[in-house]
C-alpha cells in the first residue's frame, strides 16, 4: 500500500516537472483540455457561447486561490469551485489531465508535486483520447471522444452552493448518491458550511435546508407543477421550466431556462437563505426574484404541532391553532405547538367513527417525510381510507396538474408541522371529532320555480317576437298598396254575448215544420235551415255565441271571448286588399300551435308542467279553431249570395 503511494506521488511529481518544461503550455482550444497540456493560474476555459469561464480565483477579501467557475459577465458569481476544502496560497496552481482521465489540480514547486484536487475519474485503456471540456450550460466534463454524452467525470455531480440550469438536486435510489448544495462558510471561504439543501424524497419530494441536523426551511411538497409553498414562481414561468424526475432509478428536481431568456440560478447563500438571481443586463446586476426564508412564517416549524402561521396577523399573533385545537403553551409555541380540544371518535376494531373533516384552505402543505403517499388513489377515496384508518389525522390531494379536483392521496398519521397560508395554496382535510365540526352549509335553494319563470317568460317572448313581425310585415306591405276602403276598414265593437230573437228562429224553421226536422239526440229536436241566411243575419248581429259557434261555448269562461279576439286581431293584422294575400284562420292557428308545441316540449324536458301563460294559449286555441270555422261559413256565405 505505502510501495503503491509513494509510486503515486513520484509520478505526480515527475508530470508535473514535464508540464512546467513543456514549450507550450496552453488548452487546444479555449474550452478544452487535452492530454499533456495544462492551466495555470493566469490562463481560463472559455465555455463555446462564452457563457462560463474556468480559472483561478480569490474570493472576497481573502488572497486564497481556488479553481472555479463563474458566469463570464460577472465574476463574482461564482458556481462551482474544486478545491473548496484545500485552497492553494499562491499562485504556483497548475490544472492538468492525467493519462487515466482524471483531472488534477497541483500546486507548489515541481520538487513537491502536491495535490490539492482530484476529479478520481479514470477511463480504460482505448485508442480514443480523453479531453476536458467547459460546456455551454457550464458543466466541466471528461469525456473521451468529443460530443459524447457519455461523459467519465462532470463537474454537475459535485455541486457546490449554486444549481445551474441543467443540473439536479435529488436521490440515486440505486447506490444511494445524492445531489445536493452545501453553503460557503462565507463570503470570503468557499469551503462547506453550516446549511445544506437537499431534496427530501420520503412522502412528497419537498426542497428542505438543514443547518447541521436541524430543519430551517422547507419549500413543500411538490404538486405537480411546483413546490406548493412558493407561489411567486408562477410569476416567472416564461423564464424556467421546472422538472421533476421520479422514477425507480432517481427521484431528482431541477430547472431549464428557456430560449432567448437571460441567465439565471439558485444560490444557497452562507446564511441559509435559497435565492434565484436573474441577469439584468441593462444595469448589469443581479436581481432576486425569490429567496426563502422570506419572513417569519417560513421558518420551519414556527408554530409548533398543530399550529399554523399567518405572515399577515400581527407580529405578536402570527400563530394560531387549528379548528378543534387550542394553545398547549401559548409562550412556547415552536415546541409545544397546539392540542386536539376534543378526543377522536374512532374504534378500529369495530370499524366505527363519527369522525370528520374540515377543510383549511390555501395553505403550505404540512411536511410529509412521514406522511404516506399513493399516486393511484383519486380525492374521494382517499378521504375514505383516512375516515377508516384511526391513525389518520388529515388527508390531501398529491398533485394539482390537472385542474379541477387533485388527484394522488397524502395521508398524515403523525403530528401536522410546519403548517402555514400562502397566497394560492392548497387544500387540507383535517380530521375532527363530531362536535368540532361546523353545522352543515344550509341545502341550496330550489331551482324549481327559477325555471319556471325561465319557461314563462320564454313563453311571452315568443309571443310577443310574433306578433312583432306580423305587426312589421303588415307594415311594410302597407307602404306598397293603396288604401283599404273606408267600409273594410272599420273595426267592430268588442265582443257582446249575442242573441237570436224567437220570429227569427220561427222564420228560419218554418214554424217549426215537420218537414225541416234532421234528427233527435240529448239536446233535442234538430231542425234543417237555410243555413247561408241565418249565418249572414247572426254575423250582421254579432251573434257568435249562439249562431256559430259549438253549444259548448255557450258558457264560456269570462276571458275566453276575449282571448278569441286577441287571436281574430292577429289574423286581421295581415288583412290585404287581395284575398290571395290573405292568410286564412288555419294559418294564424299554425302559428299558435308550433308556439305552443315548443314551449310543451321544453317544459317536457324540464320536468314542469305548463306555466298559466301557456294553459290559456292552449285553451284559446280552441278560440282559434272556432274563429277558422267562422271565417271559413263567412266565406262560403259571400258565395252563395254572389251566386244568388
């Protein structure tokens, strides 16, 4: 083993010997670096684009040098640096590629060969050179033929405190690696500090910081589109495309920024805050579109169990408990949180409870690391498996992708932390007992008789549309002919009940001759008249009633001789000077019959019977039908005499 390191250390130093001899010591092309050549502390790689850059730097105020890299418009932002745990005090700094492929990073005279970095990648024996090479997104790569995705080393599987476009955060579920960002001590010191952010990948994957063992912030779970407690990245969703990989191999998160937008990442900064930055290139600084912790109810647990935290109350009240709780301590409320006012009512072994839920609306989510998830399970079942599982405290939706009702079920067994509202939060179904819960929303109003004055009113639209377009077309024909006599243009008294004088009746059967008798039924002797003469003299006397019209309209209904007349009027509305313009009584009734046929359909349809508008439509059809005869005997009677 020692034969093996002092090997080890003899090569170093004899490669690094050679490098410092060799004629030329610059990159093949200013993002490459190939076997035999090297960088050293004033030389860089140039990502393609010009994006990233590759060299030595001193942070802050300190006169350490690193190796890293940094967006190429502002070298303070610096995203990746190799060397964050053994800086290099001056500037005998070498970068070079071994034979293996590994990437070393040697300082101090040739005599020492002292390595301060190592990539430990190494490749098998192949004709094909290796290379390193700065790509456009700024991930170093080794990789041995060039354009290969098939890369030995990249410099994105050992992220520092930034995550670049590109990158992830998350669990190889096969070995157990993980991707993570780990804070610089400082502002001056690169090297690992206290916070660490990673991705939380039991229950819901959720963006957590930790401070050595302790939770400090929490984004929440992912819901299918984002993290459900930071809401301002909907503001930004023409800049980034969120991803989210779970799969059996990984579960891991990340983001890509789309064309044509500036640049753009994610700092986990020496005080724990997360920040995304975006280029401003007009004024060529960095402005921060979001950072968490942003005030006091994102610190994690800040309410305790059972409590949750509203950034909106006041200073000394931003903590509340839950429907059903109250305040175990109200001075410590971090750790003792809130108790349940009244016990559950749940028999697991009978299988019975009268248990149930309240919704908390628009809030965090609470964390899931020992919640239980099930993708496969819609809302309704999922309340059902918390109502049957006494263990269950609350329940919500997975993932609100879809629109409308969310689907997948997270089921909470154990204590509800870190619980707060935010601005387009999501739903939680908390479990109560029966007398917390709030009395039932009282039953909607019947919509029966909306529908009913719905029908109706459609029904006297339609009548009134017809009878304003007769009214317009008797009107435009007008202007187009002379006009009507003065004798065809009175207009006859209203309706009376008419009358027949006995003489007449006398006259008409010729005393009630044998001869003129027809027949006998239930209503009597029925006797046969001229029937063109006594039609004439019951219309000359407005006689309808009981010259015309059926005997079972002798005792009409108060308003039926008027709903008769309302029907006449509309037939005299398209009175022309010819009779082949004149539209017959059977006409005006088809009219009133297709009305009436729709509103009977609708109301079918409905489920509703005839609104009183429609019964005397009905009913003043029959009016209608007895009006056509009458027009029709009138006619006839204007034959006869023409012929006499």
């Amino acid at each position: 083993m020692e034969a093996n390191s002092c090997f080890a250390h003899v090569l170093s130093l004899l490669l690094f010997s050679l490098l410092l001899l060799s004629p030329s010591r610059s990159a093949f092309a200013a993002d490459t670096l190939t076997q035999g050549r090297n960088i050293t502390d004033n030389e860089t790689l140039v990502s393609a684009d010009g994006s990233f850059t590759l060299g030595f730097f001193s942070p802050g105020a300190s006169s350490k040098r690193y190796l890293g890299i940094w967006f190429s418009v502002s070298r303070d932002a610096v995203c990746w640096v190799a060397n964050r745990g053994r800086p290099v005090d001056d500037n005998s700094s070498v970068l070079v590629l071994s034979d293996t492929g590994s990437l070393l990073l040697l300082y101090g005279p040739p005599s020492s060969g002292q390595i301060a970095w190592s990539s430990n990648s190494s490749s098998s024996a192949s004709s094909s050179p290796v290379e390193a090479q700065l790509l456009d997104n700024g991930n170093l790569v080794v990789v041995r033929n060039r354009g290969s995705t098939n890369f030995l080393w990249q410099s994105f599987d050992s992220p520092s405190n930034v995550l670049l476009a590109g990158m992830k955060v998350g669990v190889d579920l096969w070995n157990g690696a993980e991707w993570s960002l780990t804070s610089w001590r400082s502002a001056d010191d690169p090297s690992p500090g206290a916070f660490r952010r990673v991705l939380d990948v039991k229950g819901r994957p959720d963006n957590m910081v930790w401070q050595q063992n302790v939770k400090t912030f929490r984004t929440g779970p992912w819901n299918g589109l984002r993290f459900g407690g930071i809401p301002e990245v909907l503001s930004y969703t023409e800049l980034i495309e969120y991803q989210m990989l779970i799969s059996s191999r990984e579960i891991t998160y990340g983001f890509s920024v789309k064309p044509g937008m500036p640049f753009t990442y994610v700092v986990l900064t020496e005080t724990g805050v997360v920040k995304r930055l975006v280029w401003d290139a007009s004024s060529r600084t960095w402005q921060t579109y979001y950072q968490g912790p942003r005030d006091i109810c994102d610190g994690y647990g800040k309410c305790g169990p059972f409590g949750v935290c509203d950034s909106g109350a006041a200073s000394t009240s931003f903590c509340g408990c839950l429907r059903g709780f109250s305040p175990a301590s109200p001075s410590e409320w971090t750790t003792t949180g809130c108790r349940r006012a009244v016990k559950l009512d749940c028999d697991a072994v009978r299988g019975t409870t009268t248990d149930g839920f309240v919704l908390v609306q628009s809030v965090k989510l609470p964390d899931t690391h020992n919640a239980s998830v099930d993708m496969s399970v819609e809302l309704p079942e999922c309340r059902a498996r918390c109502l049957a599982n006494c263990s269950c405290l609350a329940y919500a939706g997975a993932d609100i992708q879809g629109g409308g009702v969310p689907s997948g079920c997270i089921m909470w067994t154990d204590e509800i932390v870190d619980l707060r509202y935010v601005d387009r939060g999501q739903d939680l179904f908390l479990r109560l007992a029966e007398s917390d819960l709030p009395p039932p929303p009282p039953p909607p109003p019947s919509r029966q008789f909306p529908v009913a004055v719905v029908v109706g009113a459609s029904a006297a639209a339609v009548v009134v549309l017809l009878v304003i377009l007769l009214v317009l077309v008797v009107r435009k024909r007008g202007q187009r002919r002379p006009p009507i006599p003065a004798a065809h243009n009175r207009r006859p008294p209203a309706w009376i009940v008419p009358s027949i004088a006995l003489y007449q009746v006398k006259e008409a059967t010729g005393n009630f001759s044998q001869d003129n008798i027809i027949g006998q039924g239930g209503f009597g002797v029925i006797y046969k008249v001229p029937s063109f003469a006594l039609a004439r003299e019951s219309w000359n006397q407005h006689n309808i009633k009981t010259g015309i019209l059926d005997s079972a309209l002798a005792e009409p209904e108060p308003d039926l001789l008027s709903r008769l007349e309302r029907f006449v009027q509309i037939g005299l509305l398209c009175v022309e000077q010819s009779p082949v313009d004149r539209p017959s009584m059977t006409e005006v009734r088809e009219i009133a019959v297709l009305a009436i046929e729709q509103e009977m359909k609708k109301t079918r349809l409905a489920g509703l019977e005839l609104t009183p508008c429609w019964r005397h439509l009905r009913q003043g059809l029959e009016s209608v039908e007895a009006a056509a005869a009458l027009y029709e005997i009138k006619a006839a009677l204007k034959e006869d005499s023409a012929s006499l």
